[in-house]
C-alpha cells in the first residue's frame, strides 16, 4: 500500500519564546529515566493579525478532522494559547524516543547544534535520536535586487542564532498520540524554523497560503493521523530563490501547507 499523504503547514509569525538547542549539562536530568521528557519548544504569535488568527482556525479544522478520523476514541481537547490577549501558538519536539518504538525508523546522530558539548549523548541507554526527532533550522536573506527582481537564498543556520522578537516561518507535523488505552493528544510537532526577518514587521506574500483548499480536502482525501506517510522537511539545498521586490508586495501571513510530506510520526501502538 501507497504512504498516506499527511499534513504538514507552514506557519508564519512572531517569536514569543524560544526553547532552542544547544543543551547544556545543567538542563540533562540526573533521572536517566526522564531524558526521554527532554524537548525544545517554541511560542508564535500574530500580536493580534487577522491572517494568523485564520491560520489558527486552520489548524482548529485539522484537530477537528482528527476528532473525526478516531471517533470510538478519547481525543483530548486542544486549544491555542492567549498571550496578552492575542492568539499564540506553541510547537515542539522531544529530542529522544524510546528504542523499543523505534523499529523500522531510521536513527541519526545527535547534531553538533543539538549536544555540542557531548553532554546527551553518553547518558543514552534505551533511548535513541531518531529522523522524526529532528528540527531544522534555516534562514531566508535577500542578496541583492535587480530592479524589481530580488534574489533570495535559504540558508541553515544555529539554532542559538534564532531568537524571541524575530519573524519566523514554521514547518509543523500533526499527530494524535496514543496516551492509555482509549486516549489521543492531538500533538503539533516542530519539523523546521526559517528566520523570515530579524525586525518586527509584517512578512510578504511571497509564501503564499495554499490551505484553503487543502483543508477542504480533508473529507474527501485519505489524510490519516493512523498511518505513517513520507517525510520532506525544510528548504532543499541552500540555494537562491527569485521573488519580487518587497516593495511591490502585499505584507501578509500566511498558514501554507506542504504536500508529499515526509513524516512518519504517527505510530498508534505508542
């Protein structure tokens, strides 16, 4: 059987909170048995924007789908965020899983922008880092215009660079975690940040939203929070891209959503 094509979106917005590798010793628990707890996390918010207001009814409409899809089932309540009475939302990935759930998947080294200082990885006993543990981190620069032509690039960069106060576009995964015996949270998972721009100021539409339609499909398509699909993250090769000149554009933001995901988070037997 064909992977099911799964959701991922791009959300876009302001850093409220930052959450970010590299770890250090003092945050490693002296409980080996609470390393499997350890994650990082971010908080976005549209400081009151009507687009990332409506990017958050979009992913209300995707938690709804997940209702849908496990009916029989506990799904428990998820909500967004209120920050200073403006909407936020919070995504985040653990660093580890457990290796009796990691059959089949593929299993990578911690990164040096993860455990720099080699203070993660000696402590591991029946844990391992896995591909869906990994977050990438980028950042989109112009490099130069032609009259109305600019030229962008995407490139990685730290995870310490990336910093509260910055425009970000988000990548993000939705699963329904399996908690006891009939109960599912419904789990925003953090695939990629790009910094979109390092002012406070609105981003243009040069990322495009592509959800409506997309969420509209989700009655008629085969998108199932039951199944592991593919997984493509992130912003391919560091390389240019040609947009229009900033000036010329509508400022915006946008909720987009990625197709032929690469994500294989959703393991119903966890």
């Amino acid at each position: 059987m064909a992977p099911v094509e799964e959701l991922v979106l791009r959300v876009q917005g302001f850093l409220l909170e930052a959450n970010l590798p590299p770890l250090w010793r003092n945050q490693i628990p002296g409980n080996a048995n609470r390393l499997i707890d350890l994650k990082q996390s971010i908080t976005v918010g549209g400081l009151g924007s009507e687009l990332f207001d409506d990017a958050v009814s979009g992913m209300i409409t995707i938690y709804e789908h997940f209702k849908t899809q496990l009916r029989g089932y506990n799904l428990r309540p998820w909500r967004p965020e209120q920050r200073e009475s403006h909407l936020a939302l919070t995504f985040s990935n653990h660093y580890l899983t457990q290796a009796k759930f990691a059959q089949g998947e593929t299993v990578v080294d911690l990164s040096l922008d993860v455990d720099p200082f080699n203070v993660l990885r000696p402590r591991l006993t029946s844990q391992v880092h896995l591909q869906e543990n990994v977050v990438e981190y980028w950042e989109h620069s112009m490099t130069g215009t032609d009259g109305s032509i600019s030229v962008g690039c995407y490139q990685r960069v730290r995870p310490d660079v990336i910093v509260p106060g910055t425009m970000v576009e988000v990548q993000v995964a939705f699963a329904a975690v399996k908690l006891g015996r009939d109960d599912y949270i419904f789990l925003p998972k953090l695939r990629a940040i790009c910094v979109l721009d390092r002012g406070v100021q609105s981003v243009s539409n040069s990322f495009q939203d592509y959800n409506v339609s997309r969420l509209k499909e989700l009655c008629t398509k085969s998108v199932s929070p039951l199944k592991k699909v593919k997984r493509k993250i992130g912003y391919g090769d560091e390389g240019r891209t040609i947009m229009e000149d900033s000036n010329q554009r509508m400022k915006r933001m946008s909720l987009r959503e990625e197709q032929e995901i690469d994500y294989s988070d959703v393991d119903m037997s966890k």
